[in-house]
C-alpha cells in the first residue's frame, strides 16, 4: 500500500491515484496539515485521507479561515503550509487573505479543487474561465494540472517554489477526474527538489556598504520584517551595537512582526519620515525592510534628499522600488547581516560620541513618545469609560516572553505597538493587508504550530465578525487561544477617514457607514460552544482574563471601549 | 447645490467632485439603495451621502452581504442594484457571490473604492495590479476610470450596460483621489443612455419554429430562468396551452425561479434526462432555458439524439452551446414568445388525442413522482428526527402566494422543489451559483424591495455560518425576514460525494471534512439582537414560526433535522 512507503525514499515512487499523490507528496515535504474547506470535487481527496494518518486534515467552515490559518501556521514554521480549496467560490473566498500572506512571503501553498475537466469548457457548476486569476496576483507561481500523471510532479514544484527564497504563495488547480483517476502517479523525491535559494550579497557591495556604516557619525537602521522571517535577529543585534546606532522597526503600517529586540538598549520605536533621528541620519540602513506599504503618498519626503540609503532585501523588485538608493543588497538577511558584521569588523570608537549622543536622543524621543501614550492612556482611563491604552497596559501585565500576539486590531494596532511591544518582549504577528479578519485563523494556525506558547489575539469588532466561522475550527480541535474582542461598535478606521477628510460628516458628527454596535459577541462566541465573556469595566479584566487562560478551547473576552476612542486620526 | 438639481434635467450637469457625481448619476438611474462595507478609500463618497437622502446607504458587515443584498434587490426590481466595495481584500470577499448574480444575469454594479493613484502603482496598501482580474469573469464590462471629470460618464456606462439586455453584472474601480478631488465633473441624462436591448427574434427562424412546434405530435416545453426574469410567464403559458404540451423547469441545480406555474395543469415537475417524457418528445422547446450548468457530465445522452431543439435565450452564448440545435432564436424572451403565439395561432385539434395522452403521462409521472416524495417522507417522519420533506411539508401549509422563498439549502434543494413549489404557489429565489452564504444577503435584499411579500429563506447551516455577518444588517435595519437553518450538523454535499465515489469513507461510515455540528445558531442569533429559536420536535415548527412572524426584524428557526436525511446522492 502506497502509504506504507518509507518518506526517506529517495526515488521517484508511484501512487494509485492523484488524490494518494497529493498525499505522498505532502508527507515528503514533511506537511503535516492540511486546512480546508471542502466540497464535493475534494472527494477522492478526503478518502485518500483515510490512508495517511500523519497528514491531517484540519476541517474550517470557511475557506479565508483555510488560508488564514494555514498563513499563521506558515509564518510560525518558516514552512509551507497548505490550504485546500472548493472550485471557484471557495478560491474566491481564500483570496483577500492570500494577499497578507503574499506581503509577508508566507509560503501559503493553495490547492484548488476544480471541477471536472469534462466540464469546465462547458461553463459548468462553478467553473470559471480564468481561474487563475484569482490568484495569480498573489502567488509566485500558478497552474491548472493537466493530466492526472502529472499531480505529483506539479505539487512536488508548488512546494518547492513556495519554498525557495523569496519564499511566497503558489497555487495549483487540481481537477476532480485527475484526482479520482486509478491511474499510477510518480512521486517525485522531495529531498532532491529542496531549492532553499538564499543567498549571500555581492562582495564589492558589502564592503561599500561596510566603509560607509563604518564611517558614518549618526547611522540609523530600520529593521524590517525579512530579518524576523528567517531569524536574524542576532546578527542584527550585533550589527546595532557594532555601529551603535539607534534601531527602529518598519512603520506602524507595514511592521508586521518584531525585528529588533523591544527590549534592547538600542531600540528607538517606529519610523516615522517626520521624525528627528530620520531627518539627522547620515545614513540609513534599511535591513530586510519595505519601503514601505504606503497607506497614502506621503506629502513631505520620506527620506532627507541626499541621506545615503542601503538597501537589504531578498526581494530584488522592493529595492529602490521608490527612494533612490545608495546600495542595494539582495540576498537572505541572515547571509547577507552576517557579511556586514563581518565586514563592519568589531566596535571601534570612531565617531563614538556623536554616535553614543545620536543614540540617546533618539531613545529619549522613544522614551518621550511612551510617557505621552501613557500619559493619554490614564487621562482616558480616568473616565468610566474603557481605554484602548488603558487595556492594552492591563493586558500587557498579564503577558510574557512566552507570549505570541497576534495583532488585527486596525485602528487599535498604533496602541497595541506602543503598549504591548514597548513593555513585553512577546512574539507579534500582524499584517500589512489590511483584510479584515486575517487576525483569528492566524491565531488558531500559530497556535497550533506553537503550542507551548500562548497566543492571544487583539481584534476589533469589525476583524471579529468577519472570522466568525473560526470559532467553529476552534471549538472543534480545542484550539486554546484567547480572544480580545476591542468593541467599539464601530468602523473606527472609516469614521478616521471621515474626520480626515473633514466635510460634513466631520462638521455635524454623524458618521455614515460606521456604526456597527449591536451584536453581543460573548454570547455569540459561546453560540459556537467558546468561551466568552463580556467586561464593561477595566478592573473586571483581569479576572476575565485569567478565566479564558483556562478554558480547553478558544476563548473570547469581549471589552467594551470608548467609542470615542478610534486611535490617531492621522494615518502616519 | 447639486443636490438640489432636478432629477429629470436632460441635458449634462455638472457635481462638485467625483463622490458627488457618484450619487447624481446613481439618482438618475433610480437608484435608491447602495449597499456597501466601506474602508477609509469611501470617505468622499460617504460624506457625499449626507446631501443624497434619496440614495440611502445600506451598511454591510462583510462585502459579500453587500454583493448578495445587490443580487436579491436587482432580481426583485428588475433593475441595477449598486454595491460598493473596498479595494482589492474588499472586492475579493464579494466575488464568490458576484458569480452567482453572473449566471442570474442579474444587473449588479460593483462600485470599487480604490487607493489612490498615488500609490496604485507603488504596491501600496490594499492595491494590486490587476484589480479587474478579480471581476471581470463575472462582469459583461469593467473599467477602472482615469480621471476624476469621467466618473459620471464611467458610472453612467457601467449601469447603462447592467441594463441592457442581456443584463448583468458590470464593475468600476474608483480611486480615492479622483472621488475627493474638488473638480466639476459632468454627469451624463441617464434618460439619454437607457438602452433596453431587448430585440425580437429572426422572423423566418420563428416562421420555421411554429411550424415545427405546430406539427409535432409529442412537444416538450423547458421553460428556463429567461422567462421568469423578464416576465413572460404569460406568454409561455398561452403557448404551452395552445400546444397542449407538458412544461418542465430546468433541472435541479440549474433551476433558479419559477418560470411556469406550478400549479398550471400543463406543469410537469424538472427536466431529467433520463425521465420518459424527454425521450418520447418528438420536439423539445428550451424557452429562455440554459442547457444546463451542469455539475457533471452526464453518463447517458442529455437529449435523445435527432430529436430537435428549438431553443430561445437573449444569450447567444448560450444557444447551441453544447447541444446540436435545430433552431436558435436570439431575443428577449417575453418578445420571443410573443412572436412565438402568434405563429402558432389558436389551439388546433392537430395531433389533439396524442398530445393530450403525452401531456397527461408527463402529468402522471409528475404525480407519482411527487407521491413517491410524499412517501418517503412520511416514512421518515414516523421517526423520532425531523426529516427535511416532513418539515417542508409543515412549511409549506404555512405558506401561500404572497409568499417568496429563498432557497440556499444546498441537498435540501431537492425536496423544497418537491415539497414546496409543488404545492405553493410562492415566488422562488435561488442559485446555481454553489456559493455558500449567498441566500443570506439575497433574502435580506429581496424582502428591501418587495417589503409587502413574505420573505422566508432556506438555509444550510454550512450556509449559515458563510453569511453570519448578514444578521447584523438585518438587526440593524430591521428586515423582517424569517430563516429556517436546516442543522443537520454536516456538509451533506461531500458526504453524498464521498458515497458516490464509493472508497473507504464510504465504506468505514467515517467521513473526514463533513461534521460540522456544535454551534448554536439560534443562540448566536439572539447574539446579534435577532429572533432565534431551535426546534427539536416537529410539532414545535409552527408555533416557532408563528412567533418569527411577528418578530419585527431577522428571525431564525434552527430546525434539528436527521443527520442522516442528506438528500439525494445521485447527482441528476
């Protein structure tokens, strides 16, 4: 039986039909999941399930809940993950949360269950003609299997091509016939396809770059989200205290995921273009980082006119994609930071006091910038009503190193960067997406990729509607992750929007499209089986909180804030 | 102020900004609805709404409630309906739904608020570079306009082709900038640019078609979703009368409303490839139907070969698409079979006796067929779970005329065919579309537009899960409509797959990805402020019912059904 076969094989193998090829396949590349949403073209997939106990399928009951925990699963394993998909409607449902998997390089393989081949021509029972379409905007790479033989050798490639440096989201249609046909499938060797395609940047650019850092009086680096996404934290840290120079994460939009050490001497908070230490810099140093998913063109310059930038990325087209760039390095950020350290050789004291007196003021704006988010924060919290900074302090207490945040809080997330990350140096997964709801099957996914570690999710009450069905995933398998639901009844980002824009909604105060308050999502929560609770007054937190930790289950701790309190109106 | 311009000015006038324009144009077309989940990009168009108060702004809490509430107010009035989506993750969740409006041919305008042009082509946040990809398969035209002074026209083009025979979806992308920008932007008399398209078919095409259908011994009517869409039961009836020829609706999964009575003495159950009355039939009239979306290809001819067909459809895609066709006549299909009646004349008594005995075996079949339902659910009824005929059965003696079902029931589709629209003359909604969710929205948004109907939508609770966030909308703005959620705790749909294919699911009784039971979904109603409420005995339904009735807004009946009343395996 072909599932009896050794996964350390290392020729091609056959199996008896396209659905166990999937299989063989999966378990080669050691995918022990696979989330779904099945229909009825996924037939010859779920019985050929029957036979690989060590690939399991884990059953959603909506596909962006598919994607989205298998995004989360991804980005916690550094492998791919799959996602499985019903023809059309169900692709079409995956797809806004496949692009927040496509801006983090989250190797998110999608399967697609098409229906059968005798029937696409024929505008048949959702087919469609274009199918790749959908996804080819977000995927590195895209196919329709042609013949049922072929099913091993195209998913062997989806896989290895997610998986290769850039690392992204590829896609595959697999017809119903072509899975169900008694057919023999080679099974291509995984371990001979690995193509981990990372690499080191080109020498003479690394010693220029070098020279420059090495001489520079006031550097400033930004630590971007390719230096979390293959670990590379250590080499960044060491290049830091190397140069002495202040480090700042990507901007609140585009930062998903922490990239420096919150806690380290040298950390300095977000970029910001209008900020004093990027105005001063000498040189800037744009480690693995975007520049930037811009939520609108900036009116000032991002970068001072002449500032020298150096450019990191493994992603050649994210270089001088807009700022000119001094020096553009591609290569895998660990590589490529363990050349510069390397290169950059150990501390000296050149420039050492301008450098030591650029680094301190620059943690004193940080430190400046916290005292002024606290300080709003107990000014709010003196009031009856909930703050968001106020919760998130309370939250943050409650948090440790053990701790994984996943963040799709929208208009909350400014808050959850300064209260959260600021003060506990947890693990943080966000977006740059901006798809509402990505935030709950990221969390179910990161939880089970990691289990010992406890996961809480920070959603608005808008982000919680639209992942409703993965309370039911979680419910089911017992997924332990707690749920801070921030209700403020409304669109906050919209009402945003509306005072930024300044006409009439701004002047009479009523804000069209914005008010969502209404639904009860405690109660909700335990509709599908979770826990849930609602807390209207800060100091029942606490309490509310401890109890979710408990519960062999999700949990959803619903807090009713401010609705005055949306986050900053301005959008840098 | 513009707002202020009458409405039947017929020449161009001019808005103050693209937002503006937006509303003038949607005023012109009478539109008085757009349904939408805004995001910061619809800031413009949502401050315009404070000057429109005859354009009301329908708020959704996921895009694809916006997409189906479009679909149900366009198929009920006839007319475009508007939904206005948000950038690239906003329009990817409406997509799977904009399929079914697609095959409905129904008149729905996806507005899509895009980012600004500043940073569309800097892979800023929520853009991508092929936008239209996503709509395109589903829209007869797409445009993304250019220029804040062609948004009127662009708008005006896009509803202008909705419109037009055949109708359907049409799709505009409109960045930020260009709604914001204070710019005079002409707005085109839509009086001028109504194009109905309906054109009458080729005269000596029809002079051939009478003749065949006059002579014909044993002629067979499929009375397809044309008929109902633009009204043209009248015809069709006067025609199936004066040929005394039995009618049958399209098949099951293609079957989308009522386009024959079916109360009608000539009315004849389903198309069925494999029922007598098709392969007797000497001719076979395809009136407005598809031929079919099919859901597979079928094993056995779909028509017996050399038995010819005439075949009527405003889609000349449509016609002779698969099937040799003997006659296709391009038309509107209320014009078409005007044309038709007339050809064929007065009732003559040519081929009086065989038509008759052929009509009343077709009627015969029909009668055993629904006795044979009747049957089984009688058995099934005797137990102590709910079958899904024995609740129908119940439904049904609720029900009468004024009443319009929605239909997204899934395997329950069959028996509310058989035991519902046998037995009441009630207006029926559905899709062949196979997108979860959809009925949600649709219900929500047939009962907008035809307040004085009693709206009642079938459900899976797979579906409902899909379309949860609709409850809010509902709540919200109080929409009477009452959902009967069949739990019957699974996806029966690929639980009937997994029998069909016959492997180990089937035989182990074990099927991976199908269980979806736990939530409550009438207590998750009441969490959104709906009327909720689970049956568990029969005898409780009306009671339940009667009480949903009265409930001012969304009202759910969670009906327990026999988990193992999975309606049919067989696909045809």
């Amino acid at each position: 039986m072909s599932a009896d076969r050794s996964t350390t094989e290392p020729s091609i193998t056959v199996a008896r039909n396209g659905a166990e090829a999937v299989f063989e396949v999966l378990r080669r590349w050691g995918v022990d999941k696979v989330f779904t949403c099945p229909g009825s073209t996924e037939a010859a997939f779920l019985d050929a399930s029957h036979r690989y106990s060590d690939v399991s399928v884990v059953l959603t009951t909506h596909e962006s809940i598919a994607v989205s925990m298998a995004d989360g699963y991804a980005r916690a394993t550094g492998r791919p993950a799959v996602a499985n998909l019903h023809t059309n409607v169900g692709l079409a449902n995956g797809i806004a949360h496949l692009y927040c998997a496509h801006l983090a390089k989250s190797p998110v393989v999608i399967l697609n269950g098409l229906k059968s081949t005798s029937i696409q021509n024929r505008s048949g029972f959702t087919t469609t003609p274009h199918i790749r379409d959908f996804a080819r905007q977000y995927a590195k790479w895209d196919w329709q299997t042609l013949r049922a033989d072929a099913i091993g050798e195209d998913l062997n490639r989806a896989l290895k091509i997610a998986a290769a440096e850039p690392m992204g989201p590829t896609y595959l249609g697999l017809s119903q016939d072509l899975l169900e046909e008694r057919s023999s499938v080679p099974v291509p060797p995984a371990e001979k396809h690995r193509v981990t395609a990372r690499t080191r940047p080109d020498p003479e650019l690394i010693a220029v770059a070098s020279r420059l850092l090495s001489s520079s009086r006031q550097p400033l680096i930004v630590a971007g989200y390719e230096v979390a996404r293959v670990g590379a934290l250590g080499e960044l840290v060491t290049l830091a205290e190397r140069l002495n120079a202040p480090v700042v994460a990507e901007d609140r939009r585009t930062m998903e995921s922490v990239a420096f050490p919150t806690s380290h001497n040298n950390y300095a908070g977000l970029f910001s273009p209008t900020s004093e230490m990027v105005r001063e810099a000498d040189v800037i140093f744009l480690a693995g980082a975007r520049t930037f998913v811009e939520f609108e063109a900036s009116d000032a310059p991002v970068f001072p006119p002449g500032t020298p930038l150096i450019h990191l990325n493994s992603d050649a087209t994210e270089l001088a994609k807009i700022y000119p760039t001094e020096i553009a390095l591609v290569c895998n950020s660990k590589l490529g930071l363990a050349d510069l350290v390397t290169a950059v050789g150990s501390w000296s004291s050149k420039n050492g006091d301008t450098r030591r007196e650029f680094l301190n003021r620059a943690r004193a704006t940080y430190s400046s910038i916290r005292q002024q988010a606290r300080d709003e924060s107990e000014q709010l919290s003196n009031s009856d009503l909930i703050s968001v900074s106020a919760l998130l302090d309370n939250l943050a207490s409650l948090l440790d190193e053990s701790s994984t945040v996943v963040d799709d809080s929208v208009t909350s997330s400014a808050a959850v960067k300064s209260h959260l990350l600021g003060n506990v140096p947890c693990h943080y997964v966000a977006t740059a997406g901006g798809s509402l709801g990505w935030g709950i099957g990221t969390a179910f996914g990161t939880k089970l990729a990691t289990p010992d570690r406890q996961v809480v999710a920070i959603v608005g009450d808008g982000v919680f509607q639209f992942g409703l069905p993965g309370l039911w995933t979680a419910v089911h398998y017992k997924i332990p992750v707690v749920f801070i639901v921030i209700n403020n009844g409304s669109y906050a980002a919209v009402k945003a929007a509306l005072y930024r824009y300044g006409g009439p909604a701004a002047k009479s105060g009523r804000f069209p499209g914005t008010d969502i308050s209404g639904p009860h999502y405690a109660h909700i929560s335990r509709g599908f089986g979770a826990f849930g609770q609602r807390v209207e007054r800060l100091v029942d937190f606490e309490a509310a909180f401890r109890s979710a930790l408990k519960h062999d289950g999700p949990a959803v701790i619903e807090v009713m804030t401010d609705p005055d309190d949306i986050g900053p109106i301005q959008t840098s």
